[in-house]
C-alpha cells in the first residue's frame, strides 16, 4: 500500500528518531526539510519539486511506495499544508512537553 505522511511538530518531540524508523523497518523514503531544504530534488527519479506543486504527493507515489516528509512548517504554510492533504499526504504532528524537547 503506498503511504505520503507528512509529519511535523515541536522540536526534539522524536520526529526524526520515527523516520528512523519508518526508514529502516518499512523502507520509506525519508525527506528531512531541515537538511535537505524545502524543495526536493532527486535527479536519478527526476524529481525537482516544491510543496506548492499541485501533484506534489502523485509524483512521489509514481516513483515511490512510502514517503515520510518532514516540514516544521510556519503557520503561513497551512494553505500548502491542507493542500498536500487534499493530495492524499496523510499528516501527524508530534508534540512533547516544552522541558522535555529542550533536555
């Protein structure tokens, strides 16, 4: 079953230690925003993409089964947001206590 989840949330939450392991179990493709930068390119699939794109979660479903796209995103960025998931992204957010994010 091919899955695009957007995940997002605070901060040191455990959104990155979750990829991991999306990655690792199930073979997701796993995008961090936070390195890799808010457009996705990937010149062996073909792929130079933006959020923006309204075939944004089809094109990576084309080439991909499984993708977990992590965005901290602004609220500025809702409209995109909402966007993806009239695409079909699933979405997740993390949250924690602010003291435990920050230890």
């Amino acid at each position: 079953m091919k899955a695009f989840l957007l995940i997002t949330g605070i901060s040191g939450s455990g959104k990155s230690e979750y990829f991991k392991h999306l990655q690792s179990k199930y073979n997701f493709l796993y995008i961090d925003t936070d390195t890799q930068g808010f457009n996705y390119i990937d010149t062996r699939q073909g792929l130079n993409m933006e959020p923006t794109n309204v075939n944004f979660v089809k094109c990576f479903l084309e080439k991909y089964d499984s993708v977990a796209y992590e965005w901290e995103f602004a609220p500025i960025y809702l409209p995109i947001v909402i966007g993806l998931k009239n695409q079909g992204a699933k979405l997740f957010w993390f949250t924690c206590p602010a003291k435990a994010a920050f230890s």
